[in-house]
C-alpha cells in the first residue's frame, strides 16, 4: 500500500511546471533539501523515476507524462475539498490562455464578472496566439483556452462559443474607403498587413480572403492586432481584423470597415478545454458565465 502524501504529489506538479526543484520549493513554500526528499521519496513509492535529468532542469519523462494529470486532478479536487463548505460564493483560482482578439477584448468582461460572483478569485490570464494557447493546454499550463482558429487536436475538447465578424480596414483617406470603391479586383492589388503565422486571425483570414480573392498581395507581418491598426493608419496597407477590435479606431476616425458586401466575413471563437483536465468549481463557473454571455449579442 502507498503511503503517498499530498504533500508530495504537490512537489511532483511544481516540479514538472517549473522545471526544477528549487523554484517548485519557492512555489510552493518549502525549502529545497525537503523538496528533493519528498520527491525522491515519491519515486521511491512508485518503484520508477518520473524526470529525465537535463542537466540542472528536471523534463518529465513517459511515466511522469502520465502521472501528471492525474496528480494535478488530485490537487485540485483537494483545494476543493478544502473550500467544500464555503458556498457557492467562494473564491477560485483559474489559469486561462487567450488568443489576441479574445484575451484583449472579450474575456476583461467575463473575468470581471466571475470575479463579482466569487469575491477573492485569482484569474490568471496569457495572451498569445492560437497556437501557443493550445501548447499550454496540452502541457497543463492553463485551465482553458480560448481561440479564434480551430483546433483538431484528439486531446482537446473545442466548445464552439459564438461567431465573430471580422471586416477589412484601411484609413480613411483611402480610394477603398469610398462607398463602392472596392471590388474583388482592387482588393486582390491591395497592399495586406496580416497576424504571423501560428495566429488564428491569421489563418481564418488567409482562409477567408484566399478563397474568394485569390492570391493577395502580402506587404508585412506583425505580431499583434494593435500593431496592424497601426500600420494600417500610418497607410503601409490594409487589413482583416475582428470588428470587436476595430470599434475603437472606427468610432475615434482612425480607421474605416471597407465595404465588403461580396465577401463573407465570419468565424467562430472556441473555448478549449484538456479531455484529461478535472473541471473543477471555477472551471463550471466560468463556463457558466460564457453560456449565459453567448446569449447577448457580440457587437453592442
């Protein structure tokens, strides 16, 4: 019989998150000679080392891969167990990963609403691009995920969560911006400032324009949705954003939505949760907020 303690399976997960016993001891409060002891003695348990030794970084090895969801679940269920009799009110702590248009525009408002439900909560919040949401996903470093190109990953649950339209932009001194002044034509010779590559505003727009423009004429690539509106301004090119980001620009006469009746300009956002991942309190809670949220309409 083992006599595993919580304790110990703590400083496992630290471990793999950190990447090394001294900053998982710092993590978790404890020093770092009763660290290795605890995870030595864990090993010692189970018969089998979980960490291959790289040298002065510790990087899960086939049995800690398989061990780690299942200790983080154990983890988890037993903060909950902890806070059992504290209502339904109580404070949870959540890890979400967002892609750009999601992380900067939408979940500000969802977060804040979790957090008037459940006084206290710690929501922590990455924004990257899809790609880099689904690798933290995969590695258990968020809760959820939420991104705006899909995911066919087999160890990923994706949520279709609520559609997004997106327009073309450009500034408003632009001969595209007059009413009828463009055409499949002028927007196939237009300069296009598009996300890199691994975004999933990149790669639902590439989509998009490619098949019912064709071949478009790449000028530059950046990182960011703020950094194109930018480049767009300063009249480099035009753009395909998420209308929910453009609205600011639009209504300060920074920018302008092209009209685009002959394109089709839509996408749906997902909500990304691990098939092994235990959907604690705070997990059901935010996902209840994103249901009741689906129901209100995406632009105001």
């Amino acid at each position: 019989m083992l006599h595993t303690t919580l304790r110990q399976v703590e400083v496992f997960v630290a471990t793999a998150q950190k990447g090394s016993v001294t900053q998982a001891a710092a993590a978790i409060g404890m020093t770092q000679s009763a660290a290795s002891m605890a995870l030595a003695d864990f090993e010692r348990q189970l018969g089998s080392l979980l960490f291959d030794r790289i040298g002065r970084r510790l990087a899960l090895n086939e049995n800690g891969r398989m061990l780690y969801p299942k200790a983080v679940e154990m983890i988890e269920r037993a903060q909950e167990i902890e806070g059992l009799f504290d209502g339904d009110g109580r404070a949870v702590n959540l890890r979400l990963g967002a892609s750009s248009t999601i992380g900067n525009y939408l979940l500000p408002r969802l977060i804040g609403q979790l957090r008037t439900q459940r006084p206290g909560s710690r929501i922590q919040l990455e924004v990257g691009n899809t790609q880099q949401v689904i690798n933290s996903l995969l590695n258990f470093e968020i809760d959820v995920g939420f991104v705006e190109g899909p995911c066919m990953h087999a160890d990923v649950e994706a949520i279709a969560w609520r559609e997004d339209r997106l327009a073309v932009c450009t500034r408003l001194d632009d001969p595209l911006a007059r009413p009828g002044g463009a055409s499949i034509d002028t927007l196939r010779q237009a300069e296009w400032i598009l996300r890199e590559r691994g975004s999933g505003t990149r790669e639902v727009v590439e989509q998009l324009l490619t098949s019912q423009l064709g071949d478009i004429r790449l000028a530059m690539e950046l990182g960011g949705t703020e950094a194109i509106k930018r480049a767009v301004e300063a009249g480099i090119g035009i753009s395909c954003l998420s209308l929910t980001a453009l609205a600011g620009a639009i209504e300060r006469g920074n920018l302008v939505a092209i009209e685009t009746p002959f394109l089709k300009l839509t996408r749906s956002l997902h909500i990304l949760l691990h098939k092994q991942k235990y959907r604690t309190a705070g997990i059901e809670a935010l996902l209840a907020l994103c249901g009741t949220d689906r129901a209100r309409p995406l632009f105001n």
